[in-house]
C-alpha cells in the first residue's frame, strides 16, 4: 500500500487553531485514495474526514496539489501558528 506522508496545514481562526490535512493512499483494488481531514487542533476527532477515489496516480496528485493551493491562498500554512 503507497501512503504519501500527510501534508498538514495550519490556520488560526477567531483566536483557535484549526488544521487541515491532506494525504494521497493506494489502496489493495489499485485505487488512488485522496483523503481530506479537517477540525480544531485541541478537539480528540476531526471535524470531517472525507475521500475522494481516482484510477490514476495522476489525476489523484493533480487535484491534491490543486487543494494544497487553494488551501495555501486561504490562509493556510505548514507551521502551526502560536
């Protein structure tokens, strides 16, 4: 099973830290799993997991680089904010 490490994002809303993350898994059919995963930083769950199923390699690193951008413009960044 291919497993990219997670890319996680971080962004400081109304005094709370809130994280984003995205990770690109091969599943055992041969299938690209993009996996979004999103909450505050001090909840124990995440707010919201969601995955998106591709065929190919590259459509799934497409629309994950895509999301990164996004999410970059947004306010986003690598590092924690404290």
């Amino acid at each position: 099973m291919l497993y990219t490490s997670p890319i996680t994002l971080y962004r400081e809303v109304n005094h709370k830290v809130r994280y984003y993350k995205l990770s690109l898994i091969l599943n055992l059919f041969g299938e690209y799993i993009f996996q979004r995963e999103y909450g505050s930083i001090k909840a124990l769950q995440p707010t919201r997991v969601i995955k998106d199923y591709f065929s190919s390699y590259k459509e799934a690193c497409s629309t994950l680089e895509h999301k990164l951008r996004e999410k970059c413009h947004r306010g986003y960044t690598p590092k924690e904010k404290k």
